[in-house]
C-alpha cells in the first residue's frame, strides 16, 4: 500500500497523467472542429503530450547531473582531505627523522620535506623554517677554528647535511625573474654556514644576525623584498678565504650590516639599496667594492673601518689614515 501511495506521489507519474490528459483533453478539443479529422487531433495532442515527457526527461537530466557533481565534489573533497592527513604525517615524520644519529637518515628527511613543499607549495615556508631551525643548531668544524691537519670525521659528515640543507633552501626559493612568486622568510640567526650561496633568489624578510659565513658566501642578483639583518655577521675562513659577493643584488628595505665584520673581500658592485643601509661599526679587513651602487635611501658608514683597498660609492671618497685603516666621508661639495 505504501509503494502504491509513494509511486502515486512521484512526479514521472505526474508527467504520465499530464501528458495523458494532455492528449485526451487537446484531441477531444480539436475534434469539436469539423475540419479537423480524427487523425490530425490525435497527433497534435500526442505531440503535445511528448513535450511534457521531453520536459520531464530534460528536468531528470539535470538532476542527475547536480547529483553527480556533488558526488564528485564530495570525493574531492574527500580525496583533499586524505592528501592533507598523508601530507601531515609525512611531515611529522620527516621532522622526527632529522634527529636521527644516521647522517644519511637526516639527509633523506630534508629530501623528503623538500618534496612536500614541491607537492605542496603551502608547506614550503614551514619547510624553510624547519630546514633553517637545524641549519641554526650549534655547529663548529676544526677548519673553521683554523686547526691545520686537525680531522673530525662526525664533523665532517655533519657539515655534508648541513650543505644538503643549504642546497634545498636555495632550490625552493623562488628565482627572481620568477614574476608573482612568493617571498619565503628566512632566519639564520647564530648560524654557522659555509658555501651559502642564495644567489638569484626572491627572498622575503632575511636574518643572518650573529652568522658566520665560511669559505665563499654568494648573494649576487638576488631580490630581498622585505628587511635583511645582518648584524654582527662575521665572514671567515674554511675551505677558501671567506669572500662575501654581493653583486648586482636589490634589498627594497633596510638593509643592516652594523658590525658586521668582513675578513676577506666584500663586493656590493652594482646593488642596489631602496632602503636604509647600515654599516655603522662594521669592519672591513680585505678589499672592499662598492661601485656602481646605488643609495635609494641613506648610506650609514659611521665608525666603519677598512684596513685594504676601498672602491667608495659615487659621492664619497676614501681618507686613509696613519695607521694604514682607510675611512669614507661624503665628497665636499664643488665651491660656486
């Protein structure tokens, strides 16, 4: 009784009776006119019945259609959901596994974290942030402390995942040329890096307080969109002598550089600052270039010392002292 009611209730029953009624009442309607015969009634009202069935079925298409694609909207969904939660272990376990006693297990969860972020760019800072945060951990090398023939093999091995480390920071940052990329952060703050090199990469908000940059360090071409913090930063020897290369590189904020200390060549050729750049109190022990380098905003050279050979920016000139140090001071104004 209740299947009866329900199929009484459904609408392709109310299309049949429509179109049934249809066809009675339109074929008993043109019959009342004597020109019409019997079999051109019939037709008319059959056709007319037909378009309440092709309305029925263009109706039952379409909701077919909205059924299905909510469907597959729920198995996206679904699917997302199930990516997110693997995403999230994988990474929770790659993390887990940078504190293990095997260099090379500490080396494979870099990789894996690195190809996280590539599957998914949403975890590409947190990616950084945690590639940083070991890269931040206290390190030391014997070449670093200048210990000639002196050999540390945990050291060494060390060092070699650190450099993976660096190498995976640079191959996720963005290129500058790159138009619309994202500006990932980057804090390095008291860590011990050699061969950093960032160069012709996009970077947001860089902190390099308290660093120390062994053998060659390359920022040259490089896009620093928010402040770069130098502070403190000390240049030193390892495999080569420690040379900071800075060419043809743009920073549109500040960039500090206080007290920074350069123990082998310092080259800013071509860079450009929009901001303020701050060398108050640094210390320049090699060669140093500043030509062709542009000042957007103010050049802070206060207390700055340089013991070699000096290339001053346009609008300074080099003084050099008794004692050999050499300082910059503007350029006096031609007189008239």
């Amino acid at each position: 009784m209740k299947r009866l009611r329900s199929a009484f209730r459904s609408p392709l029953f109310g299309t049949i009776a429509a179109a049934v009624a249809l066809v009675l009442g339109i074929s008993l309607w043109l019959l009342t006119d004597s020109r019409t015969s019997s079999s051109d009634a019939l037709r008319t009202g059959g056709l007319a019945g037909a378009s309440v069935i092709a309305l029925y079925a263009l109706w039952l298409n379409d909701r077919r259609r909205k059924v299905e694609e909510a469907r597959q909207d729920i198995e996206r969904r679904r699917h997302d959901l199930e990516t997110s939660r693997i995403s999230d272990e994988r990474f929770a376990r790659s993390v887990e596994l940078l504190g293990n006693e095997a260099d090379q297990v500490r080396v494979g969860a870099m990789h894996a974290l690195a190809g996280l972020a590539r599957s998914r760019p949403g975890f590409t800072q947190t990616v950084l942030d945690v590639l940083c945060a070991y890269l931040r951990r206290p390190f030391s090398h014997p070449r670093f402390e200048k210990k000639p023939g002196a050999e540390d093999p945990e050291a060494e091995r060390e060092l070699q995942v650190r450099l993976t480390a660096q190498r995976l920071v640079f191959d996720l940052l963005p290129r500058t040329e790159q138009s619309g990329a994202p500006a990932y952060d980057l804090d390095l703050t008291g860590a011990a890096l050699e061969y950093l090199d960032l160069s012709g990469r996009r970077m947001g908000s860089v902190i390099l307080r308290y660093a120390y940059l062994h053998s060659s360090t390359n920022l040259s071409d490089c896009v620093f969109t928010g402040p770069a913090w130098f502070t403190a930063t000390t240049t030193g020897a390892g495999r080569l002598a420690g040379r900071f290369r800075c060419t043809g590189t743009r920073f549109e904020e500040r960039a500090w550089f206080s007290g920074t200390r350069f123990n082998s060549l310092a080259d800013f050729t071509g860079t450009t600052f929009l901001g303020e750049a701050n060398f108050k109190d640094a210390v320049f022990h090699g060669e140093t270039r500043f030509g062709q380098t542009s000042f957007g905003s103010e050049l802070v050279l206060r207390d700055a010392r340089f013991d070699s050979h000096v290339d001053p920016p346009e609008g300074w000139v080099a003084d050099e002292l008794r004692d050999g140090m050499t300082v910059l001071s503007r350029e006096e104004p031609a007189a008239g």
